[in-house]
C-alpha cells in the first residue's frame, strides 16, 4: 500500500484530496494537517511515503518544509500541490527535495497517477509545468552556449557515472538507483558527487537538467 499525508490549509481541499486517493484500492491516506508545522510533524509521526504539501501554509513555506526534510535526510517523498506555475519557483522546490509539482486545476485528473510515480521514486510534473521546465532548460542551453563554448560532456562520464545520470534523471533517489544497480547506496552518492564535478553542475536538478539538454531523458 501507498501511504500517504495530506496538508494543505483548507480543509474542503484536503476532503477533496482524501477522496479521490482513497478511492484507490493501492492508497491510504495516514494523515493530514494544515500547516508547515504539522507537516514536519506528521512526517515524523507517520513516516507517510508520499508527503502531498501545498506550498502556500499559515506558518511555514512549502520551501521551507521541503528544506526541513531534505535536511534530516527523510525518506518521505513531497508531492507538491499548488496553484502557482512560476518556473523559479518551481526549481527552487524540485532544488530543495521536492520529488513532483501538481498544479491543483489539473490535480483531478493527475493526483493519483503523481503519489504513485513518488512512491515508486520517480519525479513527476503536471504537464503545464513539465512544459515550463523545457523553455527553461531551452533557454538555459541558449546562454550556456554563448556564455561557455567549452562546457564539460558526457564524454567525461565513466560509463557507470553515465548509467546512474540517466537514472537520475528520470526521477530514481539514491536508494532506487542503488537497488537498479545492485550496488550500495554510499556507492551511488560518491558517483553522484564524481557526476556533479565532472559536468559542473551543484545540485541534482542541475544533473537532471544537463541530461534533458543532451537527450538522455525526457519530461512526460
């Protein structure tokens, strides 16, 4: 079963939410709560798999929360779920341990199928946002190749650095990889860190990013 916690400030949102995912025989929701603080808490509590979190709370940012939980290295995979399409704001969470973005106009239609591709450790993006994140890698490719003709390639990349990027890139955490792989999880990280300095990138979504440019995956 997926578990799942639910926290978003308007209680009508989170009947809604509740409703539709336990209406799914592979689902059950755990928990729910109102703010960033019960957030924090629930997670602790209930250890859910899947987080659903609205970005906008009384008390705490879903940044803020997200960076909260990056931080103690949880488990809990945050699924969020928000009005908002602004691309910065976007990456910024995907950058802080976000694992998929929701758009709540599209969350009928597209919540069950996110809570299960987190569960299962891979990211997911509604699609209106997934088109956000091409123009931006789009533009980004543009400015890397005026600003920098001698970036690093993947011809840096040991064929095992190559592997774990492009499953990376497709959403998989350390402990996916680890298990696709069949090697350790401390393994993973000290190619992930190898894969960083190679292709000068800081950050997972960096990588991610650097692989959607040079077609190694692709966002559906």
């Amino acid at each position: 079963m997926i578990t799942v916690a639910i926290v978003d400030d308007h209680p009508i949102v989170r009947a809604g939410m509740r409703t539709i995912l336990e209406s799914c025989d592979d689902i059950v929701v755990l928990a729910e709560g109102g703010s960033g603080g019960e957030a924090l808490q629930l997670v602790d509590e209930y250890h859910p798999g899947v987080l659903v979190l609205d970005i906008n709370l009384p008390d705490k940012s879903g940044i803020d929360v997200t960076r909260q939980l990056q931080a103690k290295n949880s488990s809990t995979a945050i699924l969020v779920l928000t009005a908002h399409n602004d691309s910065q704001l976007i990456f910024e969470l995907l950058k802080n341990g976000a694992i998929g973005y929701v758009l709540k106009d599209e969350a009928l239609e597209t919540l069950t199928s996110a809570v299960r591709a987190a569960a299962s450790g891979k990211s997911w993006l509604s699609p209106t946002v997934a088109s956000l994140v091409v123009q931006r890698v789009v533009g980004q490719q543009a400015d890397t190749a005026e600003k920098a003709p001698s970036a690093p390639t993947i011809e840096n990349l040991t064929q095992r650095e190559l592997e774990i990027l492009c499953l990376l890139a497709e959403g998989l955490d350390n402990t996916a990889i680890a298990d696709s792989l069949t090697i350790t999880k401390r393994t993973v990280q000290n190619h992930i860190s190898n894969i960083y300095g190679k292709l000068e990138v800081t950050s997972r979504t960096g990588a991610m990013l650097y692989a959607l440019r040079h077609g190694l995956t692709h966002v559906t």
